[in-house]
C-alpha cells in the first residue's frame, strides 16, 4: 500500500502487524480470498471490540459472542475493483448467519472512502464517529458501522 494510496491509514509497523494475523490463524478467525491461487484479500472475525465501542448506541443491545467484529479487512492494491472486498464482506455475511450472530460491526478511518462506500453498498448502517486513540499517527476520528443479521 505505500506504493499506492493508503486508504485504511495503516502503518507499518504499528497495525497491521505480523502477530495480528498469526493471532488470527490461531484463532480460525483470519479468512482469505484466493485469485488465481493468489491470496488477495484478508478479513478477520472476531468478538473483541476497541474500548471506543463503549458507551455508543447500537442498532442492537446484545453482548458481543453474538457480535463480529471486522478488523484487517484488506484487498490488495493490484486487485481491487474486481469484486474481492465484495466477495469477503458477502462471506462475513454468510458466516455469520451460520454462526448465529446478531450483527457485524466495524470500524473505518474517516477517509477511507472507497470502504466507506463498499460497506453502505454491502447494507452496513452509519451508527457514530469516534477516537480510537490513534490520533498520534495522524489517524484521529473512525466511523463505526454495523449491519444487523
């Protein structure tokens, strides 16, 4: 991504890091997306949420076992635009059904408009903007999204 638009924000170094997706394997909650035998894009699933979820009014009031998170939500730069951010939204869907989850939740840095607008296309619901603290990279307000099962 540093040689493209850096759309999420992210740093290197600081997040994503190696151990977020090792976590995720160990977990079974780190998806992928294949192309042409290629892994192109990445999700992961979880139950935790950032401190920042606390205290804002969601669509629903139920405890988070019930509740995914969305986080490293990420397509590679030389395949976007073909359907692979689609493709592991839609799947978070179905899984989530399967699961028997309430609802999906996450969070996106305010200028990350080409997410924002795959996550309002996908059905996700404008719910507040916060501070997830990470306003010393430059990052200083997310929007949390949620799309009700």
């Amino acid at each position: 991504m540093s040689a493209t638009t850096n759309y999420p924000g992210w740093i290197k170094g600081v997040y994503p890091i190696r151990e977020n997706a090792v976590t995720g394997i160990q977990n079974n909650n780190l998806f992928v997306a294949r192309y042409e035998g290629k892994i192109v894009g990445s999700i992961i699933l979880d139950h935790q949420p950032e401190e920042a979820y606390d205290g804002v009014k969601w669509k629903l009031d139920t405890d988070y076992s019930s509740i995914f998170i969305v986080r490293t939500f990420v397509v590679h730069p030389s395949y976007l635009k073909i359907g692979v951010g689609r493709t592991l939204i839609d799947f978070s869907f179905e899984l989530a059904q399967k699961s028997g989850m309430k609802s999906i939740r996450l969070d996106v840095y305010e200028k990350n408009i080409p997410a924002i607008l795959l996550y309002e296309k996908c059905g996700f619901e404008y719910i507040d903007t916060v501070d997830l603290g990470l306003g010393n990279y430059g990052l200083d307000w997310f929007k949390l999204y949620e799309k009700v099962i």
